[in-house]
C-alpha cells in the first residue's frame, strides 16, 4: 500500500526557502549587524529620561513633580515647564538654547535605516538569485548603502553635540543654577531634587559610530556585486592574458 505523501506546513516552506548561506557573506552578515545596532540607538532613545520635583513650603507640600522623555522626533528640553511655588508657570531652560535639533535627523533615520537594512536583509535570505542576476539591484544597494553612511555620520555629529548639550543642562547643579535664575521658589522656602540618565545617550552615539564604521565597510562588499566590479575584473584579466610570454632563461 503506497504511503501518503506527508504535507508540509508553510512555516516548513518558508524555512526551506532561507538561504541561510548568505549570513556567511559579508554583505549579509553586516546587515544584521546594522540591524542589530539599529534597534541599539532605537532602544537607547527610548531609554533617556528626565525628572524634576519641586517641594514648597512650609507646610511642606510637593508642588509638582515633572517628566521629560523621548519622543519620537524630540530630545528638546527647551520647552520643559513647570509653576513656580507662587502657582506662575515658567520655563526651567529659559535661554532657548538648541538643544534637540541635532538628535530630530537622527531620530528619522533609526527607524528608516531599520527599515532599509531589514528589508535588504530578507531579500538576500529569499531572494539572492534575482539580486545576483539583476544588475540594478546591486547598484541600488551600493547607492542606498553609501547615502546612509553619509546620513550616519553626520547625524552622529549632530546628535552627539545635542546630547552634550542636554546631558551638561540637566546636571544637578545646572538645574539649580537655572531653578535660580527663574525665581522658582517664587520667595517661600522649596527644595528642588532632579534627576536624570546620561548613560542612554551615550550609548546611542557609540551606536551611531557603529552604524557609520558598517556602513561604510559594506559599501565595497556591494560594490563586488555590481557589474562595475565584474567589468573591471574582466578587463584586468584580459589585458593579463594578452601580455606576451615571458621567454624562458637560459645559461649559455
């Protein structure tokens, strides 16, 4: 009696269409690596954090405590309000100093480069056969690659400024020289406790370093994809085997 033949599940398709070879080359192996340290900055933004508690009195009450977080376009703190212990609203960062602009390009580029690198990615683990036989494919690759290392080199540069910025402005000594500055305790006797996380940013441009260093190694890696590559291979080769033989030495 012949045997049924056994129906395989569409994960056990899928799975079997992985070309998990490609994570052995170096344009797919790096791809991950730029996917990885993505979801790094992505997570380091999300990690950031800053907190402000105004204490009035006596009697002593707390007058209002205050968050500032990340979102998803904004590190600015130039805006960050809070009421003075007289009830008047006022800003703890008055001198509109421009302190979130160089991480708003920075914060586009985490998730488009996410986007890109796992898009990329998948297409190589499914679909190398028509990315090698498709000569504008590798071109667009090369072209998208080398755009991006130049958007994260500069948008490191300017996120890092921003971040040192932030980072020097919420220093618990900064804070009160600012708290200060602005009468916050409106003439009544307040305590005022800050705190905030300064790891996160750092770690987020070591990130962006690491994205810029990927990057741009990958881009000779693509280039080997390319016809422009291929074409100068055959060239040099056909001008070495055009080269007459060398005659053989002889002792006389």
């Amino acid at each position: 009696m012949p045997i049924a033949p056994t129906q395989s599940s569409p994960m056990d398709r899928v799975y079997r269409r992985i070309d998990f070879e490609q994570l052995k080359m170096p344009i797919g192996f790096i791809r991950l690596l730029e996917a990885v340290f993505c979801l790094i900055v992505f997570a380091s933004f999300h990690g950031w954090q800053f907190d402000l508690e105004i204490k009035c009195g006596p009697p002593i009450k707390i007058n209002e405590t205050k968050k500032a977080t990340y979102e998803f376009h904004s590190l600015d703190i130039s805006g960050y309000g809070v009421h003075r212990c007289n009830d008047s609203k006022t800003e703890v960062f008055p001198f509109k100093d421009d302190y979130g602009s160089g991480a708003d390009f920075f914060s586009y580029l985490i998730p488009l480069s996410l986007f890109l690198t796992t898009g990329m990615l998948l297409f190589y683990l499914f679909s190398y056969g028509v990315y090698a036989s498709d000569d504008r494919l590798p071109i667009l690759d090369l072209t998208v690659t080398a755009l991006l290392a130049v958007f994260w080199m500069f948008g490191t540069l300017f996120f890092s400024i921003s971040a040192r910025r932030i980072e020097e402005a919420t220093k618990p000594e900064n804070v009160n020289a600012s708290l200060t500055a602005i009468d916050i305790c409106g003439g009544k006797k307040c305590e005022v406790t800050s705190y905030s996380v300064y790891a996160t940013l750092a770690i987020a441009s070591l990130a962006g370093v690491g994205l810029f260093i990927l990057f741009t190694g990958n881009i000779w890696y693509i280039y080997k994809e390319t016809p422009y590559f291929r074409n100068r291979q055959s060239r040099r080769n056909l001008h070495h085997n055009n080269l007459p033989a060398a005659e053989p030495y002889t002792l006389e």
